[in-house]
C-alpha cells in the first residue's frame, strides 16, 4: 500500500485560526460551501476537502487528536506497510485525515476499504505476535458485508488494549546501574513511561477507530435504517392510539345509547302499570333518559320555604279563632239557668257522645286486623302496627307525605 499525498491543514482550508472557536469555525464552512458548492459551478475536489477539514474541527474529540498529532499528520509519509524505518510500531496518525483514501470503490487499491483493511490488519498482527490473548477481528469487509460482521469488528475494536511491553518507551538503563536502590528507583520510573506510552497507543487506536466508523458508509446506512424504522414503529402506534381511542369512544356511546333504552323501557312500565316513581314526586321535569334531575335542590328548597309559609299562616288562623272564641264567652250571660241548661246540654251531648264512642270501638274490635300494614305514600309495607307508627313518626314519611299531598291536591 503507498500513499503519497500533499496534505493541506484543516485550518488552512477553511480560512481560520488555530484558536478559533466552534463558532468562527462553522461561520467559515458555511461561507466557503455556499461560494465552492458544485450546484453553483464550485470545484468538486475544493468542495471535498471543505467538507472533510469541517468534519474533523466540528468534532470536539476529533479536533483535539488533531490539534495534538497535527505535524505528524501533515509530513505526507510515503509507507508501504504502515511502518517507517525507524519506528517500532504501526503509525496511525497518518491515517486520521481523509486524504489518505480516494473514494468507497471495492475496486480501487486506495479506496475506503482496501486502506483501512491493510491498517486494522497491520495492528492486529502488530497485538498477535505481542500476547497469544489478542483475537482482534482481522477482517474488515467491504460495501456489501453483512451488518452483523460490520458491528462485531467495531465492537472489538472500539474496547482495544494493547498488549504490547513498550520497553523501548524506557527513560533508563538499570543494568549499567550497580547500586540496588537506585534501580529500583529507575525501574519505577521505567514503569510509569510504559504505562503512558500504553494508555496512548489505546487512544490513538481507538481515535483511528472512531474516525473510520464516522466515515463508514455502511453505518450511515445502518443508522439512516434504524431512524425510518424507528419513524414507521411511531407512526404504527399513533395509528393503534387512535384506532383504540375511537373503538373507545364508540363503545361509550353504545354503551349511553343501551343505557338511556333500558331506563325509557323501565319508565314505561312503571306508568303501563300504574306505579308512581320516588322521580314523579319529587319533580316533574325528571329526565329519565339521562337519569339528572334538573332543578332537584331549587325545587326542593321551594317547597320547604312554601311549607314554612303555610304553617305560618296557619299559627295566625289559631290565633285569631282564639281570640273570636274569647270575645264570644265574654259576651254571653252570667245567668244559673243558663248555665245549668249549657251544662245540662254538655252533659246530655257527652253521655251520648260515650256511647257513640264505645259503640265505634266495638265494631272496632270486632274488625279483623291486616296481615300487612302499608303506606302508600312512600310504597313500603310493614308487619305490625307499632312498624307503622314509627314509620308514621319519620321525618322521611312526613316529607312524602306532603309531597304527596302536593302531588294529588289533597
């Protein structure tokens, strides 16, 4: 594999500052696209590396690693394995800029997937010949690879840890030294430049992982995939909702419509035989096909302020045929005859008066008392007369009652 390019910088290609911020950046893109866009008679390859420098300074991550390996990336190494004569490992950061590949052909040698193939598979023999333990997916695929083979590679390779010993990273030599704890000192030092060189190996592995999967085609497929499944799953349960909700609503109405049958069928029973509704006492506009009672509490209200009146007006009646009977026994004569024929008179009416009453009483007695006691005003039968006196008593039947009597004008 050769690739020999002359490699423009980032910041160069849209016109800002190494310091400039995201905003300066996207402002610069967007003003170069709309002046080089192809649309507009723009060159194409002008329009491909803008695109590509705003990719890489757009990403937060991606601009750091560039910003840090800047230099390298922009040497322009000619390779053919991957590896410079005087490196040890594969280098990476040659392959972190877009001008490494031409295009996503299966066809071409330096298309997309023909470079990244030889790179990932250069690291992953790098790892074999390291430790037995790295089984890194070699195979990289092409356009037509099956997702699942796709996904694997970079699941794999996005959790990457080298498994190399890094011993050229080492800041002294503890053999040339004879003192032990001198050494030992070198040794932990010796440590710690393994452990960095390592934990940068990871990155940039793991950068060059993250700049191929942005690129790949296949994972803008993928995802452009998931995102109109996705909108037809919603758009699926948007239907189901309001087909539900109008099944719902068609059973409540069926429901409302049985309902308001059952009780128009139930009313005109009642009146077929005869019966009189606890709803026809209380009030004459009662609904009985939606089951309200409108003006229930005014009505109610009207009829005690009306009973109230009444028996006020009956208390003033008293008292006047109290005060006429007074006025009439002041009027009459203070004679003994006429006392004595009154009281004789009284005397006279009270015998017969006794026996009227005795004689009623024993016709009375010789009636025959009902099995059922009922009260045709509240429709209630009872089992013995002290059950309907009590029931007499109620507050409850004194209110059917004079509903009742307004009901029938008695």
């Amino acid at each position: 594999m050769t690739t020999e390019t002359t490699i423009q910088c980032h910041y160069d290609v849209l016109g800002v500052e190494i310091q400039a911020n995201a905003a300066a950046i996207k402002k610069a893109h967007r003003q170069l696209a709309l002046q080089h866009h192809p649309d507009k008679g723009g060159d194409p390859e002008v329009f491909k590396r803008i695109q590509e420098a705003y990719e890489c300074l757009s990403d937060p991550a991606e601009r750091q690693w560039y910003d840090e390996h800047r230099s390298v990336i922009l040497q322009g190494w000619s390779t053919t394995d991957g590896t410079n004569a005087n490196d040890l490992i594969f280098q990476v950061a040659p392959f972190l800029h877009p001008s490494c590949f031409s295009g996503f052909d299966d066809e071409t040698s330096n298309g997309f997937y023909a470079v990244y193939g030889q790179v990932f598979a250069a690291i992953a023999r790098e790892e074999a010949a390291a430790s037995s333990e790295s089984h890194l997916p070699v195979e990289f695929g092409n356009q037509r690879s099956d997702w699942s083979v796709v996904m694997a590679f970079y699941q794999a390779w996005e959790s990457f840890a080298s498994q190399l010993s890094f011993a050229w990273a080492d800041v002294y030599d503890t053999l040339s030294e004879p003192n032990r704890r001198i050494r030992r000192a070198m040794d932990d030092a010796n440590k710690k430049a393994r452990k960095s060189a390592r934990k940068d190996r990871n990155a940039e592995v793991q950068a060059l992982v993250h700049f191929v999967k942005k690129r790949d085609p296949r994972v803008a497929q993928r995802a452009d995939a998931m995102r109109r499944e996705k909108l037809q799953k919603e758009a699926a349960f948007k239907r189901e909702k309001a087909l539900r909700k109008e099944e719902q609503k068609a059973a409540a109405e069926e429901w409302r419509q049985e309902a308001a049958d059952r009780i128009a069928q139930m009313v005109e029973e009642d009146r077929q035989a005869g019966r009189i509704r606890l709803a026809d006492l209380e009030d004459d506009d009662y609904e009985y096909d939606v089951g309200k009672k409108k003006g229930k509490k005014k009505k109610r209200n009207k009829s005690m302020e009306q009973s109230r009146e009444d028996g006020e007006l009956q208390e003033e009646k008293d008292e006047h045929a109290e005060n006429d009977i007074i006025n009439d026994n002041n009027d009459l004569p203070n004679a003994e005859g006429d006392v004595d024929s009154h009281g004789d008179e009284r005397s006279s009416h009270g015998e017969v008066s006794n026996e009227e009453s005795s004689y009623v009483s024993s016709e009375e007695d010789e009636e025959e008392e009902p099995d059922l006691w009922r009260c045709e005003c509240c429709r209630k039968d009872f089992k013995s007369a002290g059950q309907m006196e009590n029931h007499m008593r109620s507050k409850k039947h004194k209110e059917a009652f004079k509903k009742y009597q307004a009901k029938t004008g008695e």
